[in-house]
C-alpha cells in the first residue's frame, strides 16, 4: 500500500482519488501528530466487505471446503450446457 503525508493528500485531493478509484488500491494517509487513515473506493470497501462476510460465516466457509473437496475427486457439480450459457451470458 502506498503512503501520502495528509498535506500532500489535501494539496492533490482530486488527482489522488481519482488514482485510488482507478488503480483499485487503497492509500495510507499519514497525518504528522495522529494517527493514519486509509482512502480507498466504494467499490473496493464493499468487496472487502463482502469477502470477510464470507470468511466470518463458519457454513458458508464449510460449503466451499466441500465444493472444494468434491471439485478435487471429480466428483462436483456439473452444470448443463443451457445453465453454463445463463451463468456464462452467452
């Protein structure tokens, strides 16, 4: 993660967001007498969001080790042609 002092923040304001949104990457903003901060998109938040929904909930984790597990022994679910179509948007 890249790092900014808060004046250099303040003085480019625009040009920094606009480099955070586009890259996908969030920005540490230090401030001289306290402590940092992050910048980062919306977007990006609500994915980081979401994934540690995901990580925290013990039979949503439990149901991807078993996909995983049955993926491995070829024994998984196979979709048909017409609902690998509809996932796909072909």
């Amino acid at each position: 993660m890249d790092t900014i002092s808060v004046n250099k923040f303040r003085d480019n304001l625009k040009s920094v967001v606009e480099q955070v949104v586009s890259r996908h990457e969030p920005l540490k903003v230090t401030r001289r007498a306290g402590e940092a901060f992050v910048v980062m998109s919306a977007d990006d938040w609500e994915r980081e969001q979401e994934t540690l929904h995901v990580l925290q909930s013990q039979s949503l984790m439990q149901q991807i080790a078993y996909s995983l597990e049955t993926h491995n022994r070829g024994k998984g679910y196979i979709p048909t042609e017409e609902q690998m179509n509809e996932i796909t948007g072909i």
